[in-house]
C-alpha cells in the first residue's frame, strides 16, 4: 500500500468519474493457476482476474493459464470459465466483448501435481511461441489447491525452473490461499519447506479479509484523521468488540474440510486477529508492507488471556433452529462431531497503548445475521450531569447513561457508524442516544471491489502490504495453539449449544463478568 507522497488532486466531487490509482507502467504477467478446475477458481479467482481485465487494470499481454489435473483443451476450459464469469462476476451484466476479449488471455495446459515433467512440460507451454502467441515472462502462480500440495507444487517449480531469482527481472511471486498450517509447528514446517524455495518477497499468503477495502478503511480512519487516534486507547476505551457472524452453516461439499478445522482455525486465527491487528495496532512511521506488518506482529506479540486456564474462550455448536437443521446433520459432518462452529474469547494486548482493555473476539456460522464489525466502546464520561433518556417506539424512560460507540462496519452494510448522546428537543435538559452513519453506498458511486482483485493487483504490483508475512501467522499460531490443544483433548459436554439462527451460546455471555457490558447483538442496518 505505497502511497504518493503528494496529494494530487483534490477530489470533493464524489460523483465525479474516478479510476482510483492508475498502476502503470504496469507490468505484464503469466497467472498460472493450480487447481484451475476448482471451486476458488471459478467462484474468486477467475471472476476478479475478469474484473480487472473489464477494468483496464492488466496490461494488455497479461496471460491467465489453467493447470489442472483433469485433461482438457484451451476452448474447454474458456467455456467453463466463460460460465463461470457469467454466473460470479461482480459487474452484472457481463458485456460480451469484455468477455471474448478476457478469454482470449485465458489457456489451458493439464498437470498432475506430483509429476516433475509435468511442470517441464509446462515451461516449455510458456516458452515456446506458437502461432504468434508469447507468454510475459513474469509470472505468479496462483495456488487454489488443498495446503497439502503448497509445499509439493512450489518445490516442484523450482525444479523445473519456472522460478526465478527473488529481486530481479523478470519476477516470480507464488500465491498461497488460507488455511496456511493448522497449528504453530505445521505452520513453522511449511514456512521453512517454502522459505527453501522462495524469499519471503516472492510470498503471498491470502487472508482475502486484508483484500476488503473496510478492512483497510480502519487505518485510513485511524491514521488519516487527527479527531479519533489520541482516543484509542486505555484511557478512553472501555472495551472492543470484534465479531465476524455468519447466518451460512456449512452447506454442501465443504463439511468435509470444516469437519477437521472448526472456526477457531476456519476464521479466527486469520481473518479475527487480523481485524483485531489493524484496530490496535500503532500508526507505522511510512505506509509501507513491512512496516505495517511489523506492527501488526507487536500486537499478536503482546495478544495474551487473562488466565494460565482456558475460561476466556467459549466454544459452540449449532443444532437444530430457525435457521435449519443441527451442524451435526449436515452433510459430510459427523453424527458425533465435537467441530466448534462458533467460537469466543476475551483477549488482551498487554503493551502501552491498551494493557487491562479488554478485547472480546467472536465468530459462528447460523448466527442471526452475516454481519463483520468492529465496536469500539468508550468509557462513560465520569459524573452523569444529565438526565438520559432511552425510547422504544413512543415510549421513553429514564435510562442509564449510554457509551459512546464507533462501529466499523467490515460488511454488509459497509461504513462507520457513531453512537452519540445529542440533547432531545423539549424543555428539559434530557439526553438522547443517535447513531451518525457513513455508508460507502451513500458516498462513493461505485461499487466496492471485490476482495479478490485487489489482491491480484497487488500480487502483480508486487506489494506485500495485504498479505500476511510469515512470522504474523506464526505469531497467530502460537497464541491459539494451546486453545487448540486444549479444546482438541477434552471433548465439549454441550454440544449442540446454540440454535441455528441465534447468537450462540449463552456461556459467551460470562466473558464480559466483571466488565458491565455486552455483546452488540442487533440486525439494524
Ligand atoms: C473463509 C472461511 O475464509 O471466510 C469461510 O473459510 C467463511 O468459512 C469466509 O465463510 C467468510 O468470508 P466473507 O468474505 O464471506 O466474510
């Protein structure tokens, strides 16, 4: 996230046409895709390289090759990602001639993983002009394939010498998607099984979370406004909440992975503490990929419970419920699963800015509503001057004085939103709580890009700023593997805790003992 140091223009005309961050002189490349017949592929990966093509955002030569095991020509894997783009691309409708032209860029050479000459094979693909056909010699390769094949698939490039020296040109940059390792030691392993064959500058680790542009909203708020820093801190914040809550269960082909993760490794481990990063952590001196991450890594440094026990994290399951039948029937799921589909904890940052602020993380599938945000919960100023007053419908009533909130809202619904006490109109001197709220809808015509594209223009930029560095992960890791350890050796006694369609199980509620507070638990927009 390179930013000039100039402002260039100042843009208060919001409706004005704006094609943000023009990339040139941008440079061509080879995607390789592995794992091209897969879900990720034709759901994310495909539709955004689409988007971006639409957009202008790739250069003109920029290439996009299948490689997959499966056996298939050029013009049938153009048909499946044609079907593909028509049923998940962002902007809808898809106009034809962007189409033709974005599948013109698209190819198809068959590979089996584990097989070296495959990947001979494929280098010759890329190097040998055919019927005036030149692949651009930088290249990324796209790994949508199980985690098991990371290390296998990198090791294998080397070897067939698709990879080039880190630093130079033409460049090499491998894409690995979540879940990176499923405990600290695996992560370790696979960071030096990969580090053998890659500089850390030729990784990219997707938390497609870090690619959503409220994500990266919460440092422009923070550190692009002088109102709220100097207020984020023990001083003023009574506690935060982050909550990642999904009204989705887990559907279809996907019980078998979720069956052996469960949201503690699903979603926490990345996405959770990643947001719980970037609302703690401190302003980095240049806006710059290392040291944005190297603050992100002070935080997950000084991430630590209250006790040397494990009662500062709740697990649930869903069973049976408004919103559908138990976890335990869904397909591919154990009858006597004991996955955690929810999962909850209070957690602190121990360093100078938030030691004793207590941070309460949650997140489960077949919750009421899909809703990510994060609030920020001010102390109460400290003596109650006036009367407050709270209403529901025509009814108000004297009330206890309310927190200030700031609400980040990561998606739907995507904004900030304020809570505020404001005086009521009338002859008495009564306090009222309002909500001030920015929706992006509301303020910028267009859509917000997809997670995905931004990702991909970053990868062939070739900023690291969005990605997850190594020792973040590990960090990540090494804060929850006990958790992990601990859930995984004493089985629940309640499983199913909660019904689908609620807001998990009441036992989350105990983590605010002592604290006075409660979960945000509302479907306002
Ligand atoms: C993925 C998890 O990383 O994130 C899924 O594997 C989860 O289980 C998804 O549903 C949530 O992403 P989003 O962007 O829909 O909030």
């Amino acid at each position: 996230m390179t930013v000039p140091g100039d402002i260039l223009v100042d843009v208060d005309d919001t409706s004005a046409p704006f094609r943000d961050g023009p990339l040139g002189p941008e440079p061509s490349a080879t995607v390789i895709i592995f794992g091209a017949t897969g879900d990720l592929t034709s759901r994310k990966v495909v539709p955004a390289l689409f988007e971006l093509s639409r957009a202008g955002y790739l250069a003109p030569e920029t290439a996009v090759v299948g490689a997959a095991r499966r056996v298939k020509s050029t013009e049938g894997f153009r048909a499946e990602m044609a079907a593909a783009i028509r049923a998940h691309a962002r902007t809808q409708p898809i106009a034809e001639a962007d189409l033709a032209l974005f599948l013109r860029r698209v190819h198809y050479q068959p590979l089996e993983f584990e097989v070296p000459s495959d990947y001979t094979a494929l280098r010759e693909f890329l190097e040998t002009p055919s019927r005036g056909r030149t692949f651009p010699r930088n290249r990324v390769a796209y790994l949508a394939t199980a985690p098991a094949f990371f290390s296998m698939v990198t090791h294998n490039l080397r070897e067939a010498g698709l990879l080039y020296e880190p630093g130079g040109e033409p460049w090499s940059r491998v894409v690995f998607e979540k879940p990176f390792g499923h405990d600290l030691q695996s992560a370790q392993a696979l960071n030096r099984q990969l580090s053998q064959c890659l500089a850390e500058s030729q990784i990219c680790r997707i938390d497609h979370y870090l690619g959503k542009d409220t994500v990266q909203n919460l440092l422009a708020f923070r550190f692009g406004n002088g109102l709220f820093e100097p207020i984020f801190n023990r001083r003023y914040v009574d506690h935060v909440q982050v909550t990642v809550a999904e009204d989705q269960g887990i559907e279809g082909a996907r019980g078998a992975f979720y069956d052996q993760t469960g949201a503690l490794r699903d979603v926490v481990q990345n996405h959770v503490l990643q947001l719980l990063c970037l609302v703690a952590m401190e302003p980095p001196s240049v806006c710059g990929a290392e040291e944005i991450r190297a603050e992100k890594v002070k935080v997950l440094q000084a991430l630590c419970a209250e006790d040397a026990g494990f009662g500062w994290a709740v697990r649930g399951q869903y069973g049976e419920g408004p919103l559908g039948r138990a976890y335990r029937d869904e397909d591919r799921i154990a009858a006597n699963s004991n996955t955690e589909t929810y999962a909850a904890m209070r957690v602190y940052i121990e360093n100078w800015r938030w030691a004793g602020v207590p941070f309460l993380l949650r997140t489960g599938k077949r919750m009421p509503v899909r809703r990510t945000e994060i609030v920020v919960v001010f102390r109460r100023p400290p003596t109650q001057l006036f009367r407050t007053v709270r209403c529901v419908g025509d009814v108000c009533r004297l009330a206890a004085m309310e927190p200030n909130l700031i609400i980040f809202r990561i998606q739907p619904d995507e904004g900030v939103l304020m809570d505020l006490m404001v005086k009521r109109p009338g002859m008495n001197m009564d306090l009222h709580r309002v909500t001030s709220r920015f929706y992006y809808r509301d303020a910028f015509p267009q859509a917000l890009p997809d997670a995905y594209e931004r990702l991909l223009v970053d990868v062939i930029r070739g900023d690291q700023t969005l990605f997850t560095h190594s020792t973040e992960i590990e960090r990540a890791w090494a804060f929850l593997t006990p958790l992990l350890d601990y859930w995984g050796a004493v089985p629940p006694r309640d499983f199913p805790n909660y019904a689908a369609g609620s807001w998990g199980p009441s036992a989350a509620d105990r983590l605010f003992d002592g604290l006075g507070g409660h979960w945000r638990n509302t479907r306002e927009p």
